[in-house]
C-alpha cells in the first residue's frame, strides 16, 4: 500500500466500489461457516467418530496437507482463467458437501477421504474468494483495491469473534450434526451471493503465468518472504495453543479469564483494521509488516514476564495491532508482490499461515514438555525476531543492487 492519500470518506468510497457489499456478506457467512465448525473439529473426531489420538492426528493432519496441497494447485489454474468465479464457486461447494457429509459419517476410512478431498478442496474458498474480491477492485486505481481487501478482512475477523460461541450453542443445542449442517449452509449461502457477482472486466483476459513485477514494487526473494511469514506463523499458532495453559496451569487462572482476553484481543482487531481502511495517509506495507513484526516480538516478552492481569491485557491489545497488520495488510503485500497473480499471491499468503500452524503442535509441544509453558513464549519471540531479521534483509539488498545497476548503466 503505497503512502498516497485516499480519497475523501474513504470507508464510504470502498462500500461503494463494485458488488462491495455483496461480496462482503460472502466473506462474513464464509467466516461464520469456517468459526462455527473449525473449533470442535477435534472434539467431534473423539467424542462422535471415536477417533483413537493417532487416528485424530492423522485426519487432522491430512487435511492440513491436502489443504497445502489443493490450494496451490487451484491457484494456479484460478490465474490463468478468464474467469476466477467457478473454482470459487467449486471451493465453497466442496466445503459444504465436505461439512454435510461429517454430519451423517461416522466411518473413519470415510471420514479420512471426505477431509482429505472435500475439506481440502474447501479450504481454498478463503484466498479464492478474496482473489476474486480483489479482481473486482483491480480497475478502481490507487490504494482503494487494498483497503477494500483488507476491510473484507476485518468483516472475516468479525466472524470469528462471534462465530465460535455460535457454534457452542450450536453444538449445545443440536449437537455435531446440527453444528455441521448450518457450516454446510454457511458455505452454500457464500456460494450464492458469489453466484450473482459477474466476472470482473480485468479477468476476461487470461493473466500471463509469470508476469513482471510491476513499476513501483521493487523485486523481493518470495522464497525469503514467505519463510518469513512461516516463522510468523508459527510463532502466532504456539502462543494461541499454549496461551490458555500459561494462564491456567502456570498462573492458576480461571476459564474465564482466558475466555476474556481471546476475545478482547478479536474484538480489537476489528477497529484497527477498519482504521487501516479509514485513515488517509499510511505507511507502504511493507514498512508495517516489519513494525508489525517488532511488535510481536514485544509481545512474546511480555507475556513471558507477565503475572497476572494487567500485563497480560496489555499483550492482547499488541497482538490485536499485530493480526491487523499481518493477516489484514501481509494478503495486499503478497498481490504487491505478485502482481497479477492474485490466486497464486493469496493461495500463497494463506499457505504460510497452514504450514507455521503444522509446525507449531510439535516443536511447541516438545518445548513446553522439556522446559515448562513459559519457555514457549520466548522460543516464539526468538522466532518473530527471525522473521523480522529476514525481513529487514530482503527489504534492504534489493533497493542497494538496483542503485548499483543504475550506477553502472549511468
């Protein structure tokens, strides 16, 4: 995002850009689906499929790779489509059949193949959905396209502050075939309102596969980024695991503590990103990413330093600042930084947040296991701090080696 001004009322200009509003309710019912199920998916594998451990890691499992796995793919068939909106529309569809089906399957042999291609194929629906946003906005110039992403991403943060208690009355009320049922619903109904969005005007001509980056965002080594925003990941997963146990189990809380400070930390993401649309003049993304990175790491020694409360509501109101930045604003980086490959860019973005999650149960739970819960905290900060310190890497050789290719063409 560059460090341009915004036109006047820019919250009313991004609502006006085309099919905003719909597309909007897509991406909130597609939050709803995924926050109203996602959570118990491990509950409904011991209690409803009496899944042994191994048998719940290795469906759990399974369906993260696959997830990997299908979502790249779809990717990058989505880019070089005329037309994005299908695969959308095939991603959801899959989702709900996926969600439909664990509402009447108990098998575990059934159960493994509808994760592994249904829930897989499924969960693509999320940076296919926002690529096909960010295609409609392509055509509007200047910073409103990114600001408008990221608003859809304050709307899906929106879902997952509410979506959770949702599903436990659900689960309360109608039990997993119930609960599975209305996250089927959820992913169809986003289906339909994709339905009636035509195909963006910039996607009726094929993107070329490996398009140059664009003038104004200097090269960076993906490869490099994207390790980054994996130790991000990472990083984010152990503290959300272990962060109800440093509560519990070390500083003898309560439930409900726990319970307050996750969803005060949700419900402060909301305002900031919508102050990320709202604001006239901001940073360039990257710059911020990078803030956002250094203030992870001040939030990881905090909460290794806290002992009660008042600390530990401070962390929540960091890590608030730091989601919106990275999971709000690190989507518009990665489309910076392929440009005209929106599917490819989001798929990607979305994917280092999968594989961080993947290697976070093992090595988080071999430190707590070795060295206590709060040790967790600083082996996340000393990984926040490596992702900052390849990001403060890349972001600085490439401008110095272009100045020296300029010199000597000069």
């Amino acid at each position: 995002m560059s460090e341009a001004l915004v036109p006047s009322g820019g919250l009313a200009a991004v609502w006006r850009l085309p099919h905003a509003a719909r597309l909007a309710l897509a991406v909130l019912l597609l939050g709803f689906a995924l926050s109203l199920a996602s959570p118990y998916m491990a509950l409904f594998g011991v209690n409803r499929a009496h899944m042994t451990p191994l048998q719940l890691g290795i469906f759990l499992s399974v369906n993260a790779i696959s997830s990997v796995l299908i979502s790249t793919r779809l990717a990058r068939w989505s880019d070089r489509l005329p037309d994005r909106k299908p695969l959308v529309l095939v991603t959801l569809g899959a989702a709900a059949l996926g969600y439909g089906l664990l509402s009447v399957l108990r098998g575990y042999p059934a159960l493994l193949i509808t994760g592994a291609v249904l829930l897989g194929t499924g969960a693509a629906a999320f940076p296919q959905l926002f690529s096909f946003a960010r295609a409609q906005f392509a055509g509007t110039g200047g910073s409103l396209p990114d600001r408008a992403v990221t608003l859809l991403r304050s709307v899906f943060s929106l879902a997952w502050v509410v979506g959770p208690g949702l599903g436990a009355w659900a689960l309360a009320a109608l039990d997993f075939r119930g609960l599975f049922l209305l996250a089927a619903s959820g992913f169809a109904l986003a289906g339909l309102l994709v339905w009636w969005v035509p195909p963006a005007a910039a996607s009726l001509v094929p993107t070329p596969p490996h398009p140059q980056v664009g003038e104004g965002h200097p090269q960076r080594p993906l490869a490099w980024v994207a390790f980054a925003f994996v130790l991000y990941g990472m990083s984010m997963s152990m503290g959300m695991t272990m962060f109800p146990l440093l509560i519990t189990k070390v500083l003898h809380g309560t439930d409900a503590q726990v319970g307050f400070l996750v969803g005060l930390c949700a419900l402060l993401e909301i305002p900031v990103m919508l102050a990320f649309v709202v604001v006239r003049r901001l940073p360039a993304t990257e710059r911020l990413v990078k803030y956002a990175l250094a203030l992870f790491v001040l939030h990881f020694a905090l909460l290794y330093l806290a002992a009660g409360m008042p600390l530990l509501t401070l962390t929540q109101g960091v890590r608030a600042v730091v989601i919106a930045v990275m999971a709000g604003l690190g989507m518009a980086y990665f489309q910076e930084l392929m440009p005209g490959r929106l599917a490819a860019a989001t798929t990607l973005f979305a994917n280092t947040t999968n594989i961080g999650a993947m290697l976070a149960g093992i090595v988080s739970g071999a430190c707590a296991q070795l060295f206590g819960y709060r040790a967790v905290f600083l082996l996340c900060g000393l990984l926040t701090l490596g992702a900052w310190l390849v990001m403060a890497v890349v972001t600085r050789r490439r401008p110095a080696n272009r100045t020296k290719e300029a010199a000597r063409r000069a």
